[in-house]
C-alpha cells in the first residue's frame, strides 16, 4: 500500500462484543473512554481510573482513509482506548476481527492478547490462543487497545467475535456535529443576537433606507425529500453565522440528503410606487425563499449577494421569512477550503446563510447597477448606470464627484425610454492617484430624478483613480505598475476563515482588524484565497490601501497537478457544470470590479477544478482588460492572461525557463508556512498541527527561518521575480503556519518587526 492510498494520516479503531447468540444485524459500535496523552503504565488494568477521559464511539482516526469506519476523527500519532464489555457467557471460539495499519496492542483484562506490526490491507479474523481465551471471563471484561502511528497512513479496526460468525460490519453512522473547539476570538467573545453584523453591507452602492434581519431565527433539520415547511422547529439560528459554526449556536454538520430550514418574521409597510428588495449577502448553497408562504425565488451559487424583489408577497405588518437551503459540499459545486473530512489544507463545511440578510425600500424606477473604471493617465473617472426599468418619461441622472465632500466634477444626463444611461466621463484637475503609499479616495453622489425634480433614487459610492499595467525593467524583467510606475506586491496568503465563525468573520471589526495588522506589517497585497469575503471586507483594502489577488472560489474534478511543466491538461467538465463555474466567476467579477483594491483575478489554484483553461482565461481577459490575469497559481500553466505563477514551500523559488515564461510576469504566489504551534490557542491540541517542514524547535528558529525565505525571495527579486504570496496571515484549523494564531489573540513575529523586515523587499 503507497503512502498516497494510505493517506497522509489514516486512522479507525473500534471494538465490541459480538457472540454467536446475537444476531448480526444486531452489531453496534459502543462508546469508548479514550486518551491522547499517554497514560500511567497501568492503563490497561480494570481498576484504573479513566473518569478524565474523552469519551467517543468507534472507529477512530481519519474518514479520508480508503475503508475507514469513522465516527470519531482522531490524527496524532498515538491514542489509547478502555471499554467494559460484559459477557453472557465465553464464547467458544473468540477470536479478533482485525484490520491495521500500522501498530497496535490489545489487552483484555490487562493481559495482552494481540501486538501487530506494519499493516495489512484486509479485515483477517485472527482466534485467540489458549493462554488468551482464559482471561475472558463471564461477566464484566476490560478491552484495551493502544494504536501508534509513524509514517504515512494509518488505520486500524479491531472487534472481538465468535470466529464461527463474524459479523457483517455496518457503516458507520454519519457525524452530526463538526468538530467543537474552544478557541475563540476576542470579537467572538462579544457576539450577542443585537449585534451580529449590524452594519450596511453594500458601502460602495448605499442607500439610505435599509433594515438589518440578522439576529435569531429559528430552523430545523429536514430529510432532502421535504420541500414543506416543517411543522415544528427544533430551535434557533444566530444568523448570519452558519449552522456548523460555534456562533451560530447550532453546530451541526449538514448532510447532503438533509434540507436545512431558517424561519424570521419582518414588519413591512408597503407603499404605493415602492418596491421592496430582499438581499442576501451570501448563502451556501441551493436556496428557495418563501415570504408568506410564496416562493419569491431560488437562487445556486455559495460565494455572492443575490436580490429578490418581494412586494408582490409582502403585506402590511408582520410578514413570514423561510428560506429553504440544500448543500452538496463535495460534488460539483463551488466550495473553495470546505471539506466533509477536514484535514490538512482542508476545513470544516459550511452550509446555508453566512452573511448579511436585509431589506431596502427602493422607487419603481431606481438605479440597479453601477459601474465605474478610472485612469491615471487621464486623471479620469468614469460611471454607466443601469436602471430597473425603462423610463416612461424624461428623467434627470445627477452625478456628482466630490473631494473632502467638495463636489470637484458634476454632470447631468437626460433620460427617457432607457435602462442603460450610457456613460458620464469626469477629468479631475491635479487628481490625486490611489495606492497602498496614499489610497485617496473620490466619493460618488448619484441621483435619479423626475421631471418634476422629485428624487427617485439616490446612491452612494467611491472611486479610486488608478491604472493597473506592467512593464520591462532594465534586465528585461517584466514588472507589474501601477499609474506607470514599477511595484512589487508583496502580501500574503489570506485564507479569512475563524474559530468560532468559520467562513463568517466574528464582526465587522474583527474582519477590518486582520487587514490593519497586514498593513502595520508593511505588506501591500493580500491574496484572498479561495474565498470571496463580504463586500465590506473589500472597502476596507480600498480605504488602507491594500491590493488585492482575488481567486476564484474552486470546486468540482481536477487533472493531474503537473505545475509550470509544458503539455499540460485540463480536468473534463460538463457543459452544465461550466455553465455554473462561469456563472459565479461573473457573478464575482461583477460584484467587485469597482474596488481600485483589485489588481489581479486568479480563476484556477494549483489545477483545483482546473478545466477549458484557455476558454476561461479568454473570457477573463476580454470581459475585465483593466486588471491582469493569473490564469493558474501554482497550477497547470497554459499561455494565457499575464502572470506565470510558482509555489514552492517552504523557502521560495522558481524555475526559470526563458522559453516559457518571457512573455509573462514572473511571480512566487505561494512559499513559506512555517509553522509555529502556540499553547493554548490551537484549534484542537489533539490533532497533528503542521507546518511546511518540520517545525522549529522555538519562536527564535521560527523567525530565523522566515528571514531566510525573505532573503531568498530579495535574491529572485532581483533574477525577475514580481511579487511573492507568504503563506500565511494566521494559523486555520490544524495549520499552524500562521502569523497570527487562529484566534488573533498570539502576533507571532510583530508588525512592527515585520515592517523592518519587508523593507529590503522594495529596494530599487
């Protein structure tokens, strides 16, 4: 068996009482009392005192194992199981049905009756000798079991049966709850149904008039075949935090044959020449939505807002919300880091709503979509508006730029029988130019009148006016620019997941907290990882001065990882499933093109999902020419977009072929993940925590060997290299190559210390 099958670590144990008298489809796995820690030498003994250990039910280990029988995951490197059986009468051929991989003992009573090594690849039924049959007794009998763990995979499954019989072994029943650490952040600690997520979502589109419905709702549980309401609701949902989450009060995982129902009520007070929009900010994944028991929508995709127009379902008073979700987290669909066996670079699955939900009041007639592009050169800014509807009589567009809220720019446009106004172009006299050094903004007033000068609408925004290119420097390098000078982004990877609301930042604050510290870190990039954050998170990158690498979130099958090597290939895909991975890549676009924080989009990471790469990359580059194009980070490199792109752990590097890569911006987007594991705050101590290597001895070695990584990243600088992606802002479940700890509550290596350290990073 190859490491590969075996699994990076791979782990079942269970054990039970079988006797030729009962049935086996009378078979269960029982509970047991289980240790982590090494034990006192006596472990194995019936009088020994195990009331402080964990209790769990067989088998144990990781369910990505090839045959596992999992109920309880557990991943280190050694665990000791004690469990009482009791005994009508010694069965005449006791025996052990085993499967293992790799060592184990058995005791029974405190006498061993079973030691293997290695591992085999098959359940055998192994009869217990003479000596061992006698320490079974009629009654109560002590099983003990210790496993242990050294390279590669592991898996072991031992019970004890009547050899004559032995038993058909059922699946193993499917987890309800993910795993529950305690680690929590200091904004998590502060999460009250009052104050979940309470400001506006939409800061670079705002209206005035708004109602926040996050806060209690009640849900229940469902088989997937119900598409009924249910009768009776099992409790309450803190939303927008997903039902796996630890702030969401629930903690349950959602399988793929449940349907997961929330249930809230809304006052609403409709008026004639009024529409009322219902928005939610995210949902993962197929969602129908139910105002007053009227389907008012259904919407497929986890990772954007969408928007239901509701009036005709909305009554005056009290008004009846559910929403009905179903989520496949590991078919086809779109899940970025999620995983029904989180392990590895893989976390916990979220299911259903993780961000805002709210409602706004809006005129018949309203602006529904804003777009804005800019250039430096020009010193311009440029606005299209698209309307709800087709006007029926002249209309008034009012656009106004302002400065220090000085209007600076102001154009009118007359509007009649049109949804789209066409385009209003602003040239700012001594524009001040955006960057991560001085990241000026220029709000935006936008209003929507009749003819009779009554507002319609009225929109917020903002611009900031910068031109994303590249150039060769003098070595013939390409570079990338920004308002035509040379500028090497430098930030790290950016996963944005948390302990205690997993996708879903604890709070407003906290979210805006991690881009503060990257930013005192001297960092100038983020790369937003698999994942795309709430609208807010992107203003923030705006208002501090972050650029920002946004991946597409991945999902669905993968072709052979061959990285920057010629020939590659791509995975297949159905039509209907590019259909919906080219859905929500626009639907991305759409939602963040405006930020002047976005510089780069990433549509495939290291060949996850990777498929017609030329098609998508094409239609990336024509559909948002102002930005480059990182077709696939670290991935299978096909000559399209802008940037070839390597990872390389733990120290950076690069493979150099002139051939190849001349006509592209040469890039490290991921290197680095030293681990360090921080005492009190992992995600779940009993785990194996990692980093790429083997992990320092001490904080002074951790750091010690971050310098050499930037020192090797200064030396590709200067051979070509344009940007380099550390791996990475903090530590996310059992990665501890973090900067920060998963809680944000242990600074690894200071900002300040940082700072110093990236300096030499952009020297000329």
């Amino acid at each position: 068996m190859t490491s590969t099958l075996r699994c990076l670590i791979g782990l079942a144990i269970s054990l039970s009482m079988i006797t030729s008298g009962i049935a086996q489809t009378d078979f269960q796995d029982p509970p047991w009392k289980y240790s982590l820690e090494e034990p006192s030498a006596e472990w194995m003994n019936a009088d020994y005192d195990d009331a402080l250990w964990k209790v769990g039910a067989g088998g144990f280990g990781d369910p990505s194992t090839p045959g596992s029988r999992v109920s309880t995951e557990w991943t280190t490197n050694d665990i000791w199981l004690r469990r009482t059986v009791n005994l009508d009468a010694v069965p005449q051929l006791p025996a052990l049905m085993i499967h293992h991989d790799e060592d184990v003992e058995v005791f029974i009573n405190g006498t061993a009756v079973v030691r293997k090594q290695g591992f085999i690849t098959r359940y055998e039924v192994i009869p217990l000798n003479a000596d061992s049959v006698k320490v079974l007794k009629k009654g109560q009998n002590l099983i003990a079991v210790h496993c242990h763990q050294t390279n590669g995979g592991q898996f072991i499954d031992v019970h004890l049966v009547d050899a004559r019989n032995p038993p058909k072994l059922p699946a193993p029943k499917p987890k309800e709850r993910p795993f529950q650490s305690k680690l929590i952040t200091p904004w998590g600690e502060e999460v009250t149904p009052e104050n979940a997520w309470q400001e506006y979502p939409r800061p670079a589109f705002q209206r005035s008039e708004w109602k926040n419905l996050n806060g209690l709702w009640d849900y229940s549980v469902t088989d997937r075949s119900a598409q009924e309401p249910p009768a009776e609701w099992t409790g309450q949902i803190l939303v927008p935090f997903a039902p796996e989450s630890a702030l969401s009060g629930v903690q349950k995982l959602i399988h793929d044959d449940k349907a997961f129902w929330y249930k809230t009520s809304f006052a609403a007070n409709p008026a004639d020449g009024k529409r009322i929009l219902l928005n939610f900010e995210a949902v993962d994944y197929r969602c129908e939505v139910l105002v007053n028991e009227k389907s008012v929508g259904k919407h497929q995709g986890g990772n954007t807002p969408f928007q239901l127009d509701i009036t005709e379902a909305v009554k005056q008073g009290d008004n009846t919300l559910i929403v009905r979700v179903e989520d496949d987290t590991e078919r086809s669909q779109l899940r970025g880091k999620q995983s029904l066996r989180p392990n590895g670079i893989w976390y916990t699955q979220v299911s259903g709503i993780w961000q805002t939900v709210w409602l706004e009041t809006v005129a018949a007639t309203h602006i529904s979509d804003l777009k804005i592009t800019t250039d430096a050169g020009r010193k311009s800014i440029n606005t299209k508006v698209t309307l709800s509807r087709t006007i029926d009589q002249s209309a008034t567009l009012v656009v106004t730029v302002l400065d220090a809220r000085k209007a600076v720019a102001e154009a009118t446009m007359t509007l009649s029988g049109k949804v789209d106004s066409g385009s209003l172009n602003f040239e700012i006299s001594d524009a001040k130019l955006w960057s991560p050094a001085s990241p000026h903004l220029y709000d935006i007033r936008l209003r929507l009148q009749d003819a009779s000068g009554h507002i319609l609408d009225e929109v917020s925004s903002y611009a900031g006016i910068r031109t994303v290119g590249r150039e060769k420097d003098s070595a013939g390098h390409w570079r990338f620019t920004l308002n035509s000078k040379p500028i090497f982004h430098w930030g790290p990877l950016d996963q944005g997941w948390w302990p205690d609301g997993l996708l879903t930042p604890p709070s407003d604050a906290a979210m805006l907290s991690d881009i503060r510290f990257l930013k005192d870190a001297g960092f100038n990039m983020i790369r937003k990882h698999i994942k795309v954050e709430p609208r807010r998170y992107y203003t923030y990158c705006d208002q501090l001065g972050m650029l920002v690498w946004q991946d597409q979130v991945s999902g669905g099958a993968h072709p052979p990882w061959t990285r920057l090597d010629p020939n590659p290939v791509d995975a297949e895909w159905t039509d209907a499933d590019h259909a919906q991975f080219m859905q929500e890549f626009e639907w991305m676009v759409d939602l963040l093109e405006n930020h002047p924080s976005i510089v780069v989009w990433t549509p495939f990471n290291e060949a996850w999902g990777q498929h017609r790469t030329l098609e998508v990359g094409n239609w990336i580059l024509k559909r948002d020419p102002t930005r480059h194009v990182n077709i696939a980070s670290g991935g299978n490199f096909w000559p399209s977009g802008h940037i070839v792109d390597e990872h390389r752990y733990p120290h950076p590097g690069f493979p150099f072929d002139s051939a190849r890569d001349r006509d592209f911006i040469k890039v490290v987007g991921e290197f680095g993940g030293h681990g360090l594991p921080v005492e009190g705050h992992l995600w779940d101590p009993g785990r194996g925590n990692w980093g790429y290597g083997d992990l320092p001895k001490d904080s002074a070695e951790y750091q010690s060997r971050y310098r050499e990584s930037l020192r090797l990243l200064t030396e590709l600088k200067g051979q070509g290299i344009a940007a380099g992606v550390y791996t990475q802002t903090t530590d996310v479940e059992g990665e501890i190559n973090g900067l920060m700890t998963y809680d944000r509550r242990v600074i690894k290596i200071p900002a300040d210390e940082l700072q110093k350290l990236h300096q030499a990073l952009f020297a000329d």
